[in-house]
C-alpha cells in the first residue's frame, strides 16, 4: 500500500468511536481507531497482529486490506461494475413490465401473470441482496476470517435446506467429509460459499444428476469441493465462471444473478484459500475451495 494510501486509511479509522483495526494482507497493522488500538494494548502501525490478540471484549472490527487500487482504475472498475448491475435489472424490470401490461388485456390469466410477476421481483430482489453483500465484502465491512469453523454440520444443514429445490430440478445432494475439518471461515461466510456452490449445480447439472459436497483434510490444505455430473462446461468458459455477471451458454436463460461464483471466490481468497473449476468432458463441474490447514 502507497503511503499517500496508507494515510488516508489512517485519518478515516482514527477518526472513529467504535473498535476497528485494519490490517494488510500480511496481517501487520494499518490503522486502529482508538478504542480500537486500546483492544489491542499496542497500536502501532506495521507491527504483525496474532490472531489470538483479537479475541477481547468488546470485539473490534477487523478489515483485511490489500494495496489500494489508483483512482483513476478504481473509478474504472465502478462505473463498469455500475453500468453491469443496471444492465442485470433492465431485463426482470422489462419483463415485468410486460406482464402487467399483459394482465390488462382482456381474456387475460390474471393469477398465471401476478405469479410471473412475483418471480421477476424476486430476481430483482436476489440481484440486489447480491449486489450489496459482494459490496459489503469488497469494502471489508463484512468480516470473512476470524478464527476456524468445524464445516460439516453446516454443509449438511445447507443439503437439508436446498432438498426440495433439488428435488424439483432432479438433482440429488450428497454431503461426505471428515467430522473434524476445519475452515478458516466463520459459520456464515462457509453457509455463504457451500449455499451458493449448491444452488450452482441445482440450476445448471440437469436432471438426473448428483451434487457430491464434500470436505477433507489434505495434510497442508483443507479442501471444500462442490462436484455434479452433469452437463458441464466448455474448458474455454472455465477461467470466465467467476467473473461477475458471467453467464456460460447453458446458463444464459437462468435465474441466477450472475454472481454466486464472483462472492465464492472473494470470500475464499479473502481467507487466503484458492478456488478452481474443472470441466472433464462428460463428467459435469467440479468447484474445488483449498485452504491453508
């Protein structure tokens, strides 16, 4: 981080009441706000912070920052990203549009038409819930890492969850793994990646397929794998899946927001993990998360 970056980020944290810290990539200190330097007992910027000195009461805020990007790219990268998010809501808006419309004309299936209209403001809705919570992310308002989580009960609540939704779209889920494998996720953040991997595969396996969950020590990784055998995708659109708004071609009449990958991947590199996808030809996609063990 440039120092004309590092001290703006220091003015904007040390003006603040609450308890918040920011520390880079390294996790060596940024900024602390003064309750927040008192949590720590030192607040000294550049000193290595243990992860164990962060649990105190009260709890400050923690934000994991990178090297800042140079406006100019950075107001690039916003009013690209602006211009996206306003094309996704153009098409539900069009289209509900046209179903009211519709629903004036006479002879017209009232209740067919509100229900189709229902789905159309849902999509909106989920579009924008995705929209703000990637935000929240990108902004370090919505802390990823803070200490390790046992992950199975929670992929196993998640399979519970989506049963039905599976079952309508004819894929079975499947959940294995080690009971005692842990992630350096909070509960929510691995809720978040195993909920949006799963609704993945149910959208775009195909009937008659399986979506295999699972979680594994590896000796130096721990290793989250979301795995259907379905209909895949081309090798060409895998380096593109996690990219925000990208659709492969099977998935351009979806309901899906676009987005799902794109928060996957942030939340398990913001935990220092990696993720991949693989596309054998005629054995579906296979979503892999590695995390330090």
């Amino acid at each position: 981080m440039v120092n004309g970056n590092r001290e703006r980020v220091q003015a904007l944290v040390g003006a603040l009441d609450e308890p918040v810290i920011v520390l880079d990539s390294e996790r060596r200190l940024v900024a602390a706000s003064p309750s927040g330097a008192a949590a720590l007992g030192d607040g000294t910027p550049g000193r290595r912070v243990a992860e164990e000195t962060l649990f105190v009461d009260p709890a400050p805020l923690v934000l994991f920052l990178a090297a800042l990007p140079e406006l100019s790219a950075y107001q690039e990268l916003r009013a690209g990203f602006t211009a996206a998010v306003s094309h996704e809501l153009r098409t539900p808006l069009a289209r509900l549009l046209v179903l009211l419309e519709s629903a004036t004309l006479p002879g017209a299936r009232v209740e067919d038409l509100v229900e189709q209209a229902r789905q159309e403001i849902q999509q909106a809705r989920e579009l924008i819930d995705d929209v703000l919570f990637l935000g929240e992310l990108e902004t370090g308002r919505e802390v990823v890492s803070l200490g390790r989580t046992v992950a199975l009960p929670i992929l196993e609540e998640v399979a519970r969850a989506y049963v039905d939704r599976a079952d309508h779209a004819g894929v079975e889920i499947v959940v294995t793994g080690g009971a005692d494998v842990e992630l350096p996720l909070r509960p929510r953040m691995i809720r978040v990646v195993a909920e949006n991997l799963v609704q993945n595969a149910i959208r775009y396996a195909g009937p008659d397929s399986t979506c295999r969950v699972s979680v594994d020590d590896e000796g130096t990784v721990a290793v989250l794998a979301v795995a259907d055998d379905g209909t895949g995708v081309r090798e060409s659109e895998l380096p593109r899946l996690f990219e925000r708004f990208y659709r492969a071609d099977q998935a351009r009449t979806s309901r899906g927001t676009g987005l799902g990958l794109a928060i996957v991947k942030h939340v398990v590199t913001s935990a220092g993990g990696t993720v991949e996808a693989f596309s054998p030809p005629g054995k579906g996609l296979e979503i892999v998360c590695r995390f330090p063990a």
